[in-house]
C-alpha cells in the first residue's frame, strides 16, 4: 500500500521535538545525509529554541522551516500532520506526550515514526491508531532506534535467510548484546513513567509481563510454554560466555514476537525469542556478568521503591542530558543472533555499528526511518497500520543503514 501523500504536503519530514538531546542528534543527522531536496521542517514547543538548533546545524539546514506545535494540543499535532509526508518524534516519555501525534498521524494518513521503548504506549497506540492506520494509508511505527530496530531487522533477516534456503521456519532464537554506551535523563525518564502508571493501576502490569502483549491477536498466538525474561547469570551453552539479563529485553521481544504475528506467524509457529547481554567468558566474563546484572537490579529497585526514588533521582542524568559527544563517539553495540530452524539448520545474524547505541546510532536509525518512510515508496511492503520496523519499512531499511555503515550480515553456522 502506498500512502496518497508526498508532493501535495509542504514537508517530507518534520522532526518534532530537535530541541531536545535526540531530537538535536537527529536534525544534525538529516542535515548531513538527507538527500539533496529532501523538504525537512523543525518542530517543538519553543521558536527560540527551534532557531538556536537550527542555527547549530549545516549550513544545508539554515532554510529549514520552523513549526511551534505542543503535544498537549490537538489542534496543533492535527495541523502538524496534516504539513508533512512523515513526522519523526523524539517527544517522550510517549505515555505522557506520545498518543495526540500518533492518532494525528493515523487520521491525516501520515506516516509515524518514534524512538519509544515503553510497552503500554504501544500497546495504547495499537488499540487507538491500528484501524484508523489501515483505513488511511498511515504507517505508523514505533521503535526506531536502539530499541528494537537491530533486534527486529536480525530476526527478519534470519527468517528470509531459512526461507531462501527452505530451512523451514525458525525454532529457538537467542540474541546476545554487548555495548558500550551511555544514558540520557529522557531514558530514565520513560522507564520511570511506565512504573508510575503500573504503581497506579496493577491491571497494567499484565501488559507488561504478557510475552504477547504486543500480538494483534493474544488468543491466536502458540502455546509454547512460558516465555520469560532471564533474571539472573549463567552461561550460554553454545557461545560458552557468561550472559544476564538484557535490559531492553522485555520490550524488544515483544516487538518480534508482533512482527511475527503482523506476519501472519511467518517466522513459525514454535518460533520461540529472548535476548541477553554477553559478558564474555571466563571469570572475568562472569565477574561483570555479576555486577552489571547486579547494577541493573538496584537501579530498577531504586526507579520502583518510593523511598529509594529520592536517591536515584538525585544521581541519575535530568531529561534534556545525555553523553558527551566524546562518550557518543566512543560508543557502539553488537548484537548477534543465533536460531536453529525446523530442519534443524543453524544460522547466525550480525547487526553492529559504531556510535553510542542509544544516542548516536539510534539518531541514524531514526533518521534513516524517516527518509525510508519519505522517499522509498513502493521498496516498502505492502502494509499500514500500527507497525513494526520489519513490517513497515523490512529490507528498504536494511539497505540504507549498510549504506551508513551499520553491519547487518546473516551466515549459515
């Protein structure tokens, strides 16, 4: 399907929130790489602001169009939508600012894409744009950047690797991450604001627990059993490294685990995901293996407990902070992907860049959606809706992050 919008809307891509950290990243990103043409508009709360990131960027942004919109008024998200071929926000947490832009976006039959990492504004976002989506041609995509774009592209790219090979369908799957990288106020934010909203009302809690709780359709989904996030550290029998929990985990599986259902259970019916952080073996891959799920643990006790809030609060990076251009340099992420199929070949998947994960490269991400979602037209599958990376943008995507340098290689082990 595509969308009945381009030329007869003023902008290719607006980018609502660039005064914030991601949102500065992101204008800086599409200023260096959109193409030559490409009509990008600037939007938030503050035309000051607006005018000061746009006088930091290249001299190729200096004519960008400045638009004041505030999520909190309807009117102003509808106008925005209804001005451009696809927005890009950075507006979070989405909880709290997200739902008026993307039920904009699904009325206008704009395409939509964010940076959340939170299940219950998904799940909000299915129940509220999914249908409008359909009907007007709208993609509307959450998740793209760290969270859960490499964890989604591997699996596609894992699944089109058995199909090309008639391996069957995928079985076991288990992504290993390691990175290095830091965190910004907005992050902590979001997680603090989804603990808040279950703490209000515990119904919620079985969306976020629920492995499925993304799927379109929870009854139609397989029995295999429980699915569940590991908690503690052991090591992995087929890579021998000592492995904790993930952090994203519990939000990128369920991402997957839509995509395959949007796909009709493309990936299989006993398709089974998790994903971990790799620590690398020996007793010095079991040391920060300890630590760091150790680390994890406190700090989501901290974000959870009342009492222990306060402290936290007064340690952790505000919203608006982040890393250094220096730490984002330095940073980067490997994820690899390993599964087993039906008739039992075995497969690995690489998706890797350099840059911190959650700031520099997920600003390619995002930027890289955006234009995917603007410019590439009929190279996107045939699908509207509330989407994923896979099912909006799939192997379009795929191609313009290797052409920014990002790994995304599939082998048979």
């Amino acid at each position: 399907m595509t969308s009945p919008i381009g030329a007869s809307r003023p902008y290719d891509v607006v980018v609502y929130g660039a005064t914030g950290f991601v949102g500065r990243l992101l204008a800086a990103d599409l200023a260096q790489h959109a193409p030559e043409g490409t009509r990008v508009a600037l939007a938030g709360r503050s035309l000051a602001k607006l005018e000061a990131v746009r006088a930091e960027l290249p001299s190729a942004a200096h004519d960008w169009p400045l638009v004041v919109a505030d999520a909190a008024d309807e009117r102003a998200m509808a106008d925005l939508a209804a001005s451009t071929t696809v927005v890009a926000t950075t507006v979070g947490p989405f909880l709290k600012y997200g739902l008026p832009l993307a039920r904009a976006c699904a009325e206008a039959g704009t395409h939509y894409a964010d940076l959340t990492g939170e299940v219950l504004f998904v799940r909000r976002v299915v129940d509220e744009c999914d249908e409008t989506a359909r009907r007007t041609g709208a993609r509307i995509v959450t998740s793209c950047g760290y969270d859960s774009i490499p964890s989604d592209l591997g699996v596609l790219m894992l699944h089109e690797r058995a199909r090309q090979d008639g391996a069957g369908g995928l079985l076991d799957t288990t992504l290993l991450a390691r990175a290095k990288g830091g965190l910004s106020g907005g992050t902590i934010d979001s997680s603090r604001t989804q603990i808040d909203e279950v703490t209000a009302d515990r119904r919620l809690a079985k969306v976020v627990f629920d492995p499925y709780s993304l799927s379109p359709d929870r009854e139609a989904e397989p029995q295999l059993g429980p699915e569940h996030d590991p908690r503690s550290v052991f090591v992995d029998a087929e890579t021998g490294q000592w492995v904790g929990p993930f952090v994203m985990a519990a939000f990128n599986t369920r991402v997957v685990r839509r995509s395959n259902a949007l796909r009709g259970h493309d990936y299989g019916r006993r398709f089974r995901y998790r994903e971990l952080s790799a620590y690398g073996r020996g007793l010095k891959g079991r040391r920060q293996a300890m630590l760091m799920t150790g680390v994890l643990g406190l700090a989501l006790k901290a974000l959870s407990e009342p009492r222990l809030r306060p402290w936290f609060d007064r340690l952790a990076p505000k919203p608006g902070e982040g890393p250094s251009a220096q730490s984002r340099a330095a940073g980067w992420f490997r994820m690899e992907l390993r599964t087993t199929t039906e008739t039992g070949r075995r497969y690995r998947a690489i998706v890797a860049a350099d840059g911190d994960p959650g700031y520099a490269a997920t600003a390619v991400m995002l930027a890289e959606s955006a234009l995917c979602l603007a410019l590439d037209g009929e190279r996107l599958p045939a699908s509207a809706g509330a989407l994923t990376p896979a099912t909006a943008m799939g192997d379009a995507l795929v191609d313009r992050l290797r052409a920014r340098g990002f790994t995304l290689t599939v082998e048979e082990t």
